[in-house]
C-alpha cells in the first residue's frame, strides 16, 4: 500500500513538473534528427543514464548519487550505458525536452523514463527500482540471487 501511494505520488510529482515544462516558455522545439538519436539512445540498452560525467568520474552529486544506487544492483555491463552530457550540448538541452523533464541525471529502464535522483533514490529505498529491474531481466530476481 505504501509502494502503491509512493507511486502514485511520484506520478503525480512527474506530471506536475512535466506540465510546467510543456508551456512554450520552457520548449526549444528538438529537431526530428535529435528526437531519432535520443530515442535510439534510450532503446539501444536496458538501462541508460544520461548524467553529468562518467560513472567513474562523476561531475555533480545528484549524478553520483544515481551512479550509487544503481552500482548496488551489480547490472551487467552489456545492460548498462551512460551518457555524459557534459560533452555535447545538444543532447544536454535535447535530452530535457524528449523527457519533458528539467534536470539531469535521468534514468531509463527498456527505453521508458524513470526519473531523475530524486525519484530514482525514492525508488531504491522503497524496493521498486529493483522489482522495475527484475521485471525487464535487467538483474534476476531475488529468488535467484
């Protein structure tokens, strides 16, 4: 029940501050070509974070603290792809518009939007970001461990 509340709490959250960004004020208009390039990006591996520096080097707390959490998942490489978005403008701003989200880092788990620190250090501490893992294969279930 309290998972259940949380969740729909974070949705909540999400949509709010999705809606502000919507307005045009907020909105640079993404080209197709970015579009393409980002969704491809968030498709291309199980789990992908756009962050600021690398996971070994990581350029903001909020990024280092996403790293965190998701190193005590032990997820496999092949599974796992960063995004430092330090190195190209483009994707830095493109990213927030394709998310209709304002801050960096952010997750995606099979090419869906988690969220950012925040929702991802509620997640954890609730359980769900590993039920989210093991529901896409990404780590196996706890059963298995």
């Amino acid at each position: 029940m309290l998972q259940s509340a949380l969740r729909t709490s974070l949705s909540f959250h999400r949509s709010s501050v999705s809606s502000c960004i919507r307005s045009q004020t907020f909105r640079r208009f993404l080209s197709q070509e970015s579009r393409t390039k980002i969704q491809a990006a968030v498709t291309e591996h199980p789990v992908v974070l756009f962050m600021k520096g690398t996971p070994e080097q990581p350029m903001c707390g909020f990024s280092r603290g996403v790293v965190k959490i998701l190193s005590a998942f032990d997820i496999p490489p092949e599974k796992f792809k960063t995004y430092n978005v330090l190195e190209d403008l483009e994707l830095r701003t493109g990213i927030k518009e394709f998310s209709e989200w304002p801050t960096i880092p952010q997750l995606y788990v099979n090419g869906e939007f988690v969220g950012g620190s925040d929702i991802a250090l509620s997640m954890f501490q609730s359980g769900e970001l590993e039920t989210l893992l093991e529901q896409h294969g990404v780590i196996p279930k706890s059963s298995e461990s």
